[in-house]
C-alpha cells in the first residue's frame, strides 16, 4: 500500500479556476486537502485586431511554426478562433508546424485545439528553444502570448534570423473567488501555500491585502514554487520560500513537496 505522503496537510492552490483541477487532483491523490484561491484570470486583450489576424494567417498556414508558451494560450486560441468562426480542421490542415512548452500544454493543444504536437522540448529555455526549432532564416513564427510576456524568446528567435509575429492574446487579471483564505490563516489551518507563476505570487498579494489580509500570514506556511523564476517573485515579497520544484511541472511541483514533508517526518 502506498504512503500518502501530504495526507493531513491543507495545501492552498493559487492556479486560475480552468488550470487547477490536475494540480488538485494529484495532491488529493497524496491525501491532501486542498483549498481553492484562484490568483490569476485570463482575459482577451481589449483590441484583438492584431490577434485576429494572425489567427486569419494562421489558419491559411501562413506560418511555419506555431509556439504555444501555456495552457492560458491554448484556452485563448480555442476561444477566439470559435469567436472567429475559424475552424481548427483548417488550422489542422496548414503546414505549420507547432512547438509546446511543457506536457500540460501539449495535452490541452490536443484536446482543446486537435493539434500534433511537433517538438516538445525537454526544458523551457529561450535560447535552447529557438535552436530546437531550427528555424531558417526567413522562416515565419506565430507566438500568441501574454501582454505581460518576457522578450526572450522573441529575441532570441530573432537572432536565429526567424521573422515572428508576437502578439498579446490575453492579459492577466487578478482572480477572485474559491475558498476564504484569510479566514484560514486567521484560523492557523494553512499548511502550505502553492505557486506555479510568478503571477500568482503577485496576484496572490495584490487579493490577499485587498481582502484583509497580508503577507506576514504565511510567516509559519511552507510556501513552494515550480522554479526559480517564481520563487524569486515570491522573496522580492519577502515571502519564504521552502520548496523550489526539481521538474517545473506541477508533476515535479507535488513531487519535490512530497520529498520535503518526507524528509521533514524522519
């Protein structure tokens, strides 16, 4: 019989409503109980003319690769080419290639886009990813992002001589709703608090201090984060970090907390 190794733990999941229910689900697996304080929401940016005309492009295979950075993107796409009246045989049908960063992402292009996947790198760096691609010079790259999203990859992709559309699908807002968090803390029941963005860490201070709340509450809550990105957000916060992921999946994120507690309990 396996250990669950998080049972008896209240673990707080700050993850946007339509991305939390993996994560939820594999530490209920490990005998958590999980509370919900969705930190993020994802909205179309007001002026979707750029965006809807590289989908327009897109569609018509006018590009030779398709990169899709997060689930958030892959939900936005989904929408706005149902919006569009875009069908995704014919996104299908073009010869663009796509490129995902991460499993979870590569997972939904399949569900929500019916898309293959054609180059899932094994680790989400700017430049590695660039490379991976192999873009020729001229080659045309779509990138549908945040309106927050960080230049790097353009950047680098640009200095392997692509020509790349990037372009602000949605924006990041701060979420509401779920469980009553401050009430938690107020009670003691927390146990740990969990980041898979630095988003979420901003977007968690912004709602925790709009709701009563402060910082200071976590001062006896193991945080933890998907990577080091993230973590940095979380201590420019002065939120202690105990947990930094191995593997920057929410996979890695249970795994590398369950090895914490494990060690905790020897």
């Amino acid at each position: 019989m396996t250990t669950q190794t998080l049972t008896g733990l209240r673990i707080a999941n700050t993850r946007a409503l339509r991305q939390a229910p993996v994560l939820t689900r594999l530490l209920e697996e490990e005998g958590a109980q999980v509370l919900h304080y969705p930190t993020v929401e994802i909205e179309p940016c007001a002026d979707s003319s750029d965006f809807d005309s590289a989908l327009t492009e897109l569609a018509r295979g006018q590009f030779d690769w398709l990169i899709v950075t997060s689930t958030n993107t892959v939900y936005i796409l989904a929408d706005r080419l149902r919006d569009l009246g875009i069908e995704l045989e014919s996104v299908a049908r073009s010869n663009t290639k796509v490129a995902a960063v991460g499993s979870a992402t590569a997972t939904a292009i399949a569900q929500e886009l019916n898309l293959v996947v054609d180059l899932l790198p094994e680790e989400y760096v700017a430049e590695s990813l660039a490379a991976s691609l192999q873009v020729s010079r001229g080659s045309r790259v779509f990138l549908p992002q945040s309106a927050i999203a960080r230049p790097v990859l353009v950047k680098a992709l640009l200095r392997a001589g692509a020509e790349v559309r990037a372009v602000s699908a949605y924006e990041t807002v701060v979420g509401h709703g779920g469980d009553d968090l401050p009430r938690h803390f107020w009670q003691g029941d927390v146990d740990v608090v969990l980041f898979t963005s630095a988003s979420t860490v901003h977007n968690f201070v912004s709602r925790l201090k709009a709701e009563s709340g402060d910082a200071g509450m976590l001062c006896d809550v193991t945080v933890a984060c998907i990577g080091p990105m993230t973590a940095e957000a979380a201590r420019r916060h002065e939120l202690s970090v105990q947990v930094v992921a191995e593997s920057r999946t929410v996979e890695g994120l249970v795994q590398s907390l369950k090895s914490y507690f494990a060690s905790r309990r020897r």
